[in-house]
C-alpha cells in the first residue's frame, strides 16, 4: 500500500539555489532551452496581459515572482511556494503577475512523460481505487524539500553534460516519483490507471488533438471510448473546464496562430488549413480570444520579436 508522508518543506537555501541557477542560463527573457532534454527556463522582467497559451503536461517551478494560469472561470496561482502540475494538454490563460527588471520573475518547466509515470506506478503499486470524480487536469500544490532536491539535482546537471545523459532518466523517474506521492499525487494516478475516468478523458483529448481539424462527432467520439455522448461531454468539462467543442476551437485558433507566426501563412488560408469554412468566423473567434484580429495580432507579436 502506497504511504501518504509528511514531507519538510523546501527551504530559503534551496530557492535561493534555484534563482541562481535559472537566472545564470537566461541572459534575457523569454523561453530559454536547456541541454537537458524537456527542461526549458524562462525569465520575464516585467509584467505583461494575460496570455492565452497551450499548455502541454508539465511540471512548472517558479524559483522567484509569481504567476496565474486561468482554466475556464478558475484561477491557479504558482510560486517559489507552489508548484504547477499539467496532466493533459490545456488551452489555458496565464500572467506574469511579480516581475521588475531587479527582481525577474524566474520559472523552469519539465515536460512530464505520462508513460514513463504510468510504467513508474507499476513499482509504487496503491490499493487506493481511482475515485469516480473527475478532476482538474490542473492543479498546484505546496513545493516540499525532496522534489526542489531533485529539481536542483536536474538544474545542476547543465554544468555536467557528460553525467547529464546518464544521470537526467534517474532524476526525472525521481521527479515523477515525488509528484505521484505528493500532495495531489492520486490525481497523477487515477490518470495513468486504465479504467478511471480520467484516463479517459485524457485519451479524448488526445484523439481530438488528433484530428482537430476534421468536423467534431461526439457520437463517434463518445464510442470510442465506450461512453454515451452526455457522459462524455460532463466529464470532458469536469477535467478542462470547457466542452469538447470549446476545446477544439482553441486547439484551431493556437494551431492558426503558430501557422500565421512561424510559417509566415495568410490568415485565410490558415483558416482553412486548421478546419474553418468562413474566414469570417475565423476572425471573430480568433479576435475573441487572443483580443485582436489575425493580421493585427500577428504583427504585433512580430514586433515585440524584433
């Protein structure tokens, strides 16, 4: 049986350990990559709007400053204090909310390998049942000693890159073993078990991340999953806080952005390429959520890049 522990929380020592880490490999801000691989660090010296943004499954540490994520019409706050778990991709919102060019707000983020996490729980076996709840693909929870250990021993291996191929799988297995016991850890579990709700929920999303840009049948979707279309569509939104339908017009519109940003495509045709019939449809949506229309948009992300 799996032993729910009380674990010492982390210590001034090792965040301050922390800020200096991050704040040595990113001379500016932004998303900085790492070479270790899935550890990207982020720097951000002012405050800036909220920002809509697809959020992989992730762990994120904030090792100085603050920051909001918003999921549907709840807020979660992240902190040198919190620390933020993504279990499924996630069209959320999120802000900056403590940042000075003195005092940069300072972030890591690990990208989370639910098979490794699902494989790991085959030696931490519980006898806790998945509960029939669903519950948010998102969460915080209080940063304790042993996993900022870990995430320390993770940071320190930029400066070791012959030890970092071999010792970077055992200090993210650890990783992933802290998050399972954690706070919040039988969320992680009830998601890697087969039968429970949320494992199926995580595998709509991954069907619908699939063929986003195909026309959205919930019928067909709901039986592939062995589920009626009402089930489905209450424990889709209890898990992402949106319908199905909700989801995928975001996973078009961030799609349609990226196009538009990175592959330097027309809005009309980016329309069309991530399953919008109208353009003009497209521009209201998108309009709604990023807060400008496409080529205005676009431009002004080109600006702030140059």
């Amino acid at each position: 049986m799996l032993i729910e522990r009380v674990e010492r929380q982390a210590t001034p020592e090792q965040q301050a350990e922390l800020v200096e880490w991050i704040a040595r490999f990113t001379p500016g801000d932004g998303f900085h990559a790492t070479t270790v691989p899935g550890l990207h660090l982020y720097r951000a010296s002012e405050c800036a709007p909220a920002v809509p943004t697809l959020y992989e499954p992730r762990l994120v540490v904030v090792a100085q400053g603050s920051r909001y994520a918003w999921l549907g019409g709840e807020s979660y706050r992240f902190d040198p204090l919190h620390y933020l778990v993504v279990s499924m991709p996630l069209p959320v919102s999120s802000q900056v909310l403590d940042a000075t060019p003195e005092h940069p707000f300072l972030s890591l983020r690990l990208d989370l390998d639910l098979t490794e996490i699902g494989a790991l729980m085959l030696d931490i076996p519980s006898h806790v049942p998945p509960k029939p709840c669903i519950d948010r693909a998102l969460y915080t929870a209080r940063m304790r000693a042993p996993l900022l250990d870990a995430v320390l021993r993770l940071m320190r291996l930029l400066d070791s890159p012959a030890d970092a191929r071999v010792l970077t799988p055992l200090i993210r297995r650890e990783i992933h073993y802290r998050l399972l016991t954690g706070e919040f850890g039988q969320r992680l579990r009830n998601l890697a078990t087969s039968s429970s709700h949320s494992n199926r929920m995580a595998r709509a999303v991954a069907l619908l991340q699939a063929q986003f840009d195909q026309p959205l049948r919930i019928e067909k979707l709901a039986q592939s999953l062995h589920m009626s279309a009402s089930s489905l569509h209450h424990q889709f939104k209890a898990a992402t806080a949106m319908s199905p339908l909700q989801f995928v017009k975001r996973l078009r519109l961030h799609e349609a952005r990226r196009l538009m940003l990175t592959e330097g495509m027309e809005a009309a045709r980016a329309a069309h390429r991530v399953g919008y019939e109208s353009p003009s449809q497209f521009s209201r949506e998108y309009k709604r959520l990023f807060g400008a229309p496409p080529h205005a948009e676009i431009s002004s992300l080109r600006r702030l890049e140059a």
